[in-house]
C-alpha cells in the first residue's frame, strides 16, 4: 500500500461522523463541482463512475479530502448501534424534505434499475439495481413473501446541520430503506434526462432538486410513468431466477418453479402499493415537533375517513422543506401554547 492510501485510510478511519461533513444535497453538489472545474471534459457518466470506482481505487486526480468525503458519501451501508438502534450511512438530506442514499443514485444513473445478471453484479458489495435488491430482499426474507414490508425511514440528528441518520425501525435483509429506493428513483429518473438531453452532472442535479417545481418531490410518479404494464414483475421475477441459477447454496427462501411467477407479481403488488402508489410523508423528528403533551389515542387502520384541513388563510404557500417545518413548528406553538390543546389540531 503506497503512502497516498495511506493518508487516506487514516483519514477516513479517524473520521467522526459526529464532527464529519454535512450529509446534505448541497455538500455533493459542491463535490460535483469541484470534479467538473477540474475534469472540465468530462460527462456526468464519467463523473459517475469516477465516484464509484474511487470507493476501491482513488485517482491521484483527487485530493485526500475530496476521496474521504467520497467515500464518506458512497458507502452505503446500515449500522446497528446498542439497544436495537438503527444508523444509516452514505445518505443525505435533499431539498424538498426526503433523505437519499448516494450509491445506489449513481448505480442507477449509470447502469438504470433493471436486472443485469452477471454474477458480479450479484455480490453484496457492488449494490445491484433496485429490480434486484427488490428480488432479493423479498427471497431471501425469513418472513412470509406475501407478507406486507415496511421500507423503515429515519430521522436526522438536525434539519439544519444533519451529519447522522437514525432509522425509526429495523432495516430487512439487503438494506432495503427508503433512503435506498429514493436514490434508485432518482438516478433512474436522472438517467432519463441524460437521454433526452446531455447535461453536465451539476446542472441535472440543480433542475432535480432546487428546480422550480422541484422534480425530486414527484420521484414515485416519475417513476411509474416509466414502467410498462408488469414489467417490474419480470424485473424481480429475473433478479429471483438470476440469483438462484448463481448462488445456490445461498440463503435463499426456497421456492419452487411454478411459485416464481406468483411471488415476483406480490413483491411488484407490494412495492408499487406501499411505495409507488402512497404519497410521501414526512415524519414528525424532521420537522422537529414537540412531543404530544398528554397520551395520544391512536388510531386503529383501516380508517373509514380522514380530514385534509386548511392551514391559515390567506397564506402564501411553502417553496422549501425549512419553510414548511418552520411552519409546522409555529402551528404546533400556536395549538398547544395559545389555545392550550395537547398538541397540533385537528384530530
């Protein structure tokens, strides 16, 4: 190992996530920039697979502070902390409120969210395609396949200065969280773009996030309005059978031929159900409320109805996740200290 790996395993090992970068959409986007104005020839693609490949070979192109926030970026991975508490790392806080993991964006800007079977595309390190991380979350489950799964989400430790990510539950096999799937989306989606258009990786990354509408906040409708009629089934049904055919002696649910149709239209039924077709919600931590000041009543699913109700009138809309939690946080104060209820109204 030469004297540059050196210094730049040090500095990443030394690193204290406490005290590291801030894990923002921002800090990448600045990275970006710094690669372009020193690879002014170079294509988003190749920016892209630059990032990827310094996770186990840095170009001396790089300085030693760029290559440890790199890799501080791209290693995805999910870390379980004392008392059953779940940390994710190499996600960020994007513009419009959601969090996304790194890797699997450029993974999906490079190579799309379909199953490419080579079986070093299978290996646990290299993050396969959303398709079949989705095929191999669900067959290698110990729980029921048709059984409802949960994509866990997770809070940071600061809205303004996020540099840790808890989740709010226990993460399946594979890492599936919704960091992850928002990252595959969105380098799906960014992948399109780059067909219809060449454009630098900064200028994709400003129209996505901070574009006006953002298109970030339409990542699930986007990407349904790629997919064709059952084509994701195929996808899963191909990642299931690519596996199998690969790693036999892997801990793979068993399933037998005539299951694997049924069980790849479940996991598509589910995923487009829980993910796709539901709207994103943003959870109480990240807009930072108050607690409830007395013993909530919680509700029991299904719900026969729910109330949508009007904030103040006239207002002048949010245009940011920092204004719309700024906001959140006024009315929780308004509710609870002027008018003394136990927390934001109405129900």
């Amino acid at each position: 190992m030469n004297i540059w790996y050196l210094v730049f395993y040090s500095l990443f090992l030394s690193s204290d996530p406490q005290n590291g970068p801030v894990m923002i959409m921002d800090t990448f986007l600045g990275l970006i920039k710094e690669l372009e104005t020193a690879l002014p020839d170079s294509s988003a693609q190749d920016l892209a697979q630059l990032l990827i490949s310094t996770i186990t070979s840095p170009p001396k192109v790089l300085t030693a502070k760029q290559a440890s926030l790199i890799h501080t970026l791209l290693t995805h991975k999910v870390v379980a902390l004392k008392d059953e508490v779940w940390q994710e790392q190499g996600v960020v806080l994007a513009p419009d409120g959601s969090t996304v993991a790194i890797r699997p964006f450029l993974t999906a800007m490079l190579w799309g969210w379909k199953v490419d079977c080579k079986w070093e595309n299978l290996q646990g390190e290299d993050n396969p395609s959303l398709a079949m991380s989705l095929a191999l979350g669900f067959a290698k489950s110990e729980v029921s396949l048709k059984a409802p799964r949960d994509f866990p989400d997770g809070c940071w430790d600061s809205i303004s200065m996020p540099k840790t990510f808890q989740l709010q539950g226990a993460p399946s096999k594979g890492d599936l969280t919704l960091a992850y799937i928002n990252g595959a989306l969105d380098g799906t989606l960014l992948r399109e773009m780059l067909i219809k258009d060449t454009q630098k990786m900064s200028s994709l990354l400003q129209s996505y996030y901070w574009g006006g509408p953002t298109k970030s906040a339409f990542r699930r409708q986007g990407f349904q309005d790629l997919l064709k009629e059952g084509q994701l089934a195929d996808e899963i049904r191909k990642g299931i059978h690519c596996y199998r055919e690969h790693a036999e002696d892997r801990d793979l649910h068993p399933i037998k031929d005539e299951q694997l149709n049924s069980i790849a239209h479940e996991v598509a039924k589910a995923f487009e159900q829980q993910y796709l077709e539901c709207p994103a919600v943003i959870p109480r931590c990240m807009w930072e409320a108050k607690p409830y000041k007395g013993t909530p009543t919680l509700l029991k699913p299904p719900l026969s109805h729910v109330y949508i109700h009007h904030t103040a009138e006239p207002s002048r809309p949010s245009v940011s996740f920092q204004e719309c939690a700024a906001n959140m946080r006024s009315m929780q104060r308004f509710h609870q200290e002027d008018r003394g209820w136990d927390d934001i109204g109405y129900r």
